[in-house]
C-alpha cells in the first residue's frame, strides 16, 4: 500500500511541476521542522503533546508540496510519516502568505491503532509563511477509538 502511494505522489508531483512551469515567480522551497505540536480535545488520557522529531516539506510548486519525517507521537512510540499536500488556496497579508488545502498522509508507529502499521489519513491544511519561517496548522480527526481528535501546529524554517 506504501508503494502505490509513493507512485500516486509520484504521478501528481511530475504533473504539477509540469504544469507549475509557466509560473515564472515561483522557484522549489525547502523547509524543515522540529517535529509539532498537539493539543488534543480528549483531555482524560495522558497524551504527549510535545510531538518532537524531524521533518522535511518541499514545495515543488506554490500549490503542491511533499512532507516526510520521524517524530515521537501522542503516545510516547516513535512514528513516521510522507505526505503530500495540494494546497490550491491563496492569500496575502501585508508580508505574511497563507495558503490552505488538503493533505493525504500515510503514517505509521501507533501500536493502539493497526498494531503500528502504515495507515492513511486525509487532513485540512493551512499554512502560514513569511519570509524564512512558517507554520503548519492542522485539525486530525477522531479515526478510532485509540486516535483521538487534535490540532496540530508546526513551526518550520526555510532553508533554500
């Protein structure tokens, strides 16, 4: 299942950056992470919300980005995560950039839930740029009875 959705990213990212060649103000960014943030609205169970790691996002156009990295969930388990993320909604304030959209993550290490192994997972996206930092916001839904509703906040620096 993890290789047919490496090769469905790898169909829809070659078909943005083909479409995403005619806009000429746009060049790829690099940001990374520290992992994020969660604050869960269950707040009975003892969830870890310092979810610290490692991430890379590349936006390969202004609507399309990719996300991969390693971070220690809500559960205290180490967990990873690729994602693609298609965010077609722009606007501007002054210097700050936000753009929202829609994520498809496949994640893994949540023993409570398939016994850690790969699943995937829609999410709503906004992300919030100026210049060299950004952050990333996010609602996760209720999936099962051991994965709880949170939002997630990560903060990332440009780094090309």
């Amino acid at each position: 299942m993890l290789r047919s959705l490496v090769q469905v990213c790898a169909v829809i990212c070659g078909t943005a950056v083909q479409f995403g060649a005619a806009a000429e103000d746009f060049s790829p960014q690099v940001w990374l992470n520290p992992g994020f943030y969660s604050y869960h609205f269950d707040r009975d169970p003892d969830y870890r919300e310092d979810n610290t790691g490692f991430g890379v996002e590349v936006l390969i156009t202004d609507d399309h980005a990719l996300m991969g990295g390693s971070f220690i969930n809500s559960d205290g388990e180490r967990s990873h995560y690729g994602l693609y993320a298609w965010r077609p909604l722009h606007w501007q304030v002054s210097t700050v950039r936000f753009s929202a959209g829609i994520a498809v993550a496949a994640i893994d290490g949540y023993t409570s839930y398939r016994n850690g192994n790969w699943f995937v997972a829609p999410l709503p996206l906004l992300a919030v740029e100026w210049r060299r930092l950004g952050v990333n916001l996010t609602y996760v839904p209720h999936v099962h009875d051991s994965l709880h509703s949170a939002i997630a906040i990560q903060v990332k620096l440009r780094v090309w």
